[in-house]
C-alpha cells in the first residue's frame, strides 16, 4: 500500500518559513517513487483543493501556482524517497491543509499534477497543517 507522510507544518507568524516533508514508500510493489511525479496542494474548510506545485520525476521540471511563485520551492530526493516544499515569506492566505500528491493511479478526490505531462494524482498524503497569523 502506498502511504505518503508529510510532516513539517506549523504555527508561523506573516514574513516566517517552514519546510514540508513528504517521505514515499521506496519498496511498495507497483509503485515507484523516482518515477512519478509529485506535488503539494492545499485546502482549507468549504473550498476545493488547490494544486500548489508540482516537480517532475528526477527534478528537472517545475512549476507553481502563481501565488506562490518566488515564495515557495519545491525539490526532492530521490535517494530518500523524500519530497519537500520550502514556504518562505508566508502569508496569512497561506493557511491550510497542505497535502502531499504522486502520481501513479487514481485517487479521489480527482486532481491532476503537471510533469510537464499532466497526469492524475494517484496517491493522497493524510495533510499537515499551516498556520500563518499575528
């Protein structure tokens, strides 16, 4: 089964910084991490999910939601299996649920990743929270 553990969010005040982590199976038959595409998204209560940024399956691609851009980025290690978002000058508009997304099959709720090919989100993180205010 292919679980995927973010970890790293927080309380922060407007102008701070945090690191998400996101640790993906390495030994998970039918999945493999280094070739899938990955990505972060965001939600808060009573709005759709949000697509964040995305990275290609060795790092050479990346793209951000134009919110973002400049503030956040996105990298990985594949060694690791470990996948990262860098948020600095966070805002309060930044707070929500941020979740964890690879591609590889079809996870609901229904979500596409840019790699630069677009590809469905397969697999969902459980989410960690962020929390930018005074």
């Amino acid at each position: 089964q292919v679980q995927l553990v973010e970890s790293g969010g927080g309380s922060v005040q407007p102008g701070g910084s945090l690191r998400l982590s996101c640790v993906a199976p390495t030994a998970v038959v039918g999945y493999s991490y280094m070739r899938s595409c990955m990505g972060w998204f965001r939600q808060i209560p009573g709005k759709e999910r949000e697509w964040v940024a995305s990275i290609s399956s060795l790092g050479g691609f990346t793209s951000y939601a134009d919110s973002v851009k400049g503030r956040f980025t996105i990298s990985r290690d594949n060694a690791n299996g470990t996948l990262y978002l860098q948020m600095t000058d966070l805002k309060p508009d930044d707070t929500a649920m941020y979740y964890c997304a690879s591609s590889g099959g079809e996870a609901f709720p229904q979500a596409t990743l840019t790699c630069p090919a677009t590809l469905r989100v397969g697999y969902w993180g459980q989410g960690t929270q962020v929390s930018v205010s005074l």
